[in-house]
C-alpha cells in the first residue's frame, strides 16, 4: 500500500507498511523545476498490483482498504496464534498465583507443598512455566481440555479485526495529514536526505498515533481475554458472562478503563516499532529475493520487536486486568509487588510462548493484510 503525498511542484510516494513492498527513488523523468519521487515495485510479483495501487488509490481510497485488510488479517493473525497467547497469559498468572500461594505457605506454615494452587474442587502444582511450557501445556489440558486454549477467542478475534482495521487505517490518516506537513517542510530542501529524515519522524509519528487510538479498544477486549484466558473451571460460560459480570461489579468503567494507562503504555511505543520496523524491512535486498513471502517472515520480525521492549508493562496489565472487582492495585503497585516477590525476572514470565505467539500472529496478519490490499488495489 502505498500513500501518494503531494504538493505544489513536489511528489513524495511514502511507503511505511508497504503491502507490496515498495521503496521510493528517484524518477529518471525528474525536470529540474521540480522533485519527483515515484514508487517502483520491490518484488517483481507486485509490479502490477504497485502500480495500480499508486494509480487508483487517493488517500481515502486506501484508508478503506486498510479497514478491510487490516480487519481480515488481525481476526485469522490472532485465531491462528491464540493457543500460544493462551499459554502466555497463564504462564503470567500462574506464576503470581505461584508466588502468593507460597509466601501465604511461609506466613501460615502449611504443610501444603509449596507451588501448589488450590481452587474450590481441587488442587493442583504450578512449575515455573518458563522453565517447562510442557508442563504447562499438559496441566491446562488435564484441567480444561483442548477448549482451554481457545477461551475467549470469539471475542478476540472480533476485537482484533476491529482492532487491526483501526490501527492500520488510522496509520494511514496520520501519513497523510503528516505528509502535507513533511512536503512542504522539505518541498523547498536540498534534496533526499531531508525527505527521508522528516519522512522518517512522520511514520513514527503516524505509528504512535495508531497505537494511541487502538489502546481505546484493546484495554476492554482484553479485559474480557484476560479473564477468560486465566479462569479455571469455567467460571465463565462464554465471553458475554464474562463481560456482564465485570459490569455487573464495576461498572462500565471497569470493562473499559482497567488496565487502560498500562495498555497505552505498551500500545504506543509497540506500534511506532511495530510499522516501523516492517517498512524497513520490506525495503531491503533480503525482502527483496523473498518476494511473495516476504510479509510473512518481515511480519514475524517485526512482530517480536515490537514486544520485547514492553513485554513487562504487559505482564503488569495482565494481572492488573485479571481479578473481577473494583477493588485492585494500581499498576505501579503491582509492579513494586511483583518486583520485590520474584525481581526483575517476574515481569518476563511467559516471554517464550509471548515470542511465539508474536511471529505468528504478525507474519499472518502481514501476509494476509498484503494478499487482500493487493486483491483491492
């Protein structure tokens, strides 16, 4: 997808997430009384999807084929992953079930082994989930059975196709009421090193405002996935219970404002690497002799990136959004919890199956949102 940015004497094709791939050159038909920068295909297998895109698509144009993209790739993206998203979630609670349960052990001096989680029918051990997913995986179908893996992923994955469908659109907005702004700041430059650094700051730009809007409404969805994904025997039928037991005793507020300063926190900085990342990626040699696949496998990079710098705002969000009722820590006060029960390693508990989890739901939401941008192109 590529956006078509210009000003009087000045043409700019910026390319932050290209679906095709593109990068931008300099055109051989450039007269000296004006700047011109057309977009070429980076794959040979997009040329004429790319120059169709950069004919037939105005800004509105491919905002709406953003939505639809962007919605089609987040809803298969997350159902395609949701297992390993599943693991990773319970890997964070468990673990802090795990160290409550033990410091409550020491306090009480129960003769209970310690790792051991106790509910109202049964108890069962809780191994460090990061040192034997395995037995992580076992114990949840032992528990719960394979639909243990999967609670809360109609509601996940309607949320992220509207997610997604926002985040991809809004980033294309951003470009292009940030691109009038960039052309005429460097419409009178020296020449490409000014584009490309002013460019640079509007895609970040652009990303972050994408992450700020979409946090609106990640914070709810993954309200309801959370509590969904963390419950044992089923104390949720479905994710509507889940949703109006939530309202029930806390209110509309607690569906849609817990969790909320950490879910900025993470969403922000996360989507300004996210696209960024991939733009840059989908512009080099490698990218290049991938070809069709390249989405995929820059999707997957790009996907990791952006959630190892705020894998432990998410951990706090967790369990920040975990427990039902209006009376939980804030997020500052359960990362000083977490950090003086287990140290810095608590807020990385469930980064493997997190990791996992990330390649493959960005490298199919990339491929996909790539497929369908060039089937509406």
């Amino acid at each position: 997808m590529a956006l078509l940015l210009s000003s009087t004497g000045y043409t700019y094709t910026a390319t932050a997430f290209s679906a095709q791939g593109q990068r931008c050159i300099p055109s051989s038909a450039s007269s000296s009384s004006s700047h011109q920068y057309n977009s070429v295909p980076h794959h040979s297998h997009g040329t004429t999807a790319a120059r169709k895109s950069t004919t037939s698509l105005s800004v509105i144009g491919t905002g709406a084929a953003s939505i639809i993209a962007g919605s089609v790739g987040g809803a298969i993206g997350v159902g395609v992953a949701y297992p390993l998203d599943t693991l990773k979630t319970k890997s964070q609670v468990y673990a802090q079930e795990r160290s409550a349960q033990q410091k409550q052990q020491q306090q009480q001096k129960s003769n209970k082994p310690p790792g051991v989680v106790c509910t109202d029918e049964d108890c069962y051990a809780i191994e460090s989930p990061e040192e034997n997913l395995v037995s992580l995986v076992k114990m949840i179908l032992e528990l719960e059975g394979v639909a243990g893996f999967y609670g809360g992923v109609k509601a996940m994955m309607i949320g992220q196709a509207l997610i997604k469908s926002v985040a991809f659109s809004a980033n294309t907005f951003a470009l292009g009421v940030l691109a009038s702004g960039v052309v005429e700041e460097v419409g009178g430059g020296t020449g490409v090193e000014e584009t490309v650094a002013a460019g640079f700051v509007a895609l970040l730009l652009a990303a972050s405002f994408s992450g700020f809007v979409t946090s609106f409404l990640v914070a709810p969805v993954e309200r309801v996935k959370v509590m969904m994904q963390a419950q044992q025997n089923s104390l949720y039928a479905n994710e509507l219970e889940c949703a109006q037991a939530v309202i029930e005793t806390e209110g509309w507020g607690g569906l849609f404002s817990r969790g909320l300063g950490p879910t900025l926190a993470r969403e922000i900085p996360s989507y300004a690497i996210y696209f960024l990342v991939y733009g840059i990626l989908m512009q080099t040699t490698p990218a290049e002799n991938l070809g069709s696949v390249a989405p995929l496998v820059c999707g997957a990079i790009s996907g990791c990136a952006c959630w190892i710098p705020v894998y432990p705002i998410d951990v706090v969000k967790t369990l920040v959004q975990n427990t039902e009722g209006g009376g939980s820590d804030s997020a500052i006060d359960v990362a000083v919890q977490l950090y003086k029960d287990d140290g810095i390693g608590a807020f990385y508990n469930g980064l493997t199956p997190k990791m996992l989890r990330a390649s493959v739901n960005h490298a199919v939401t990339f491929y996909v949102y790539a497929l369908v941008m060039d089937a509406l192109a």
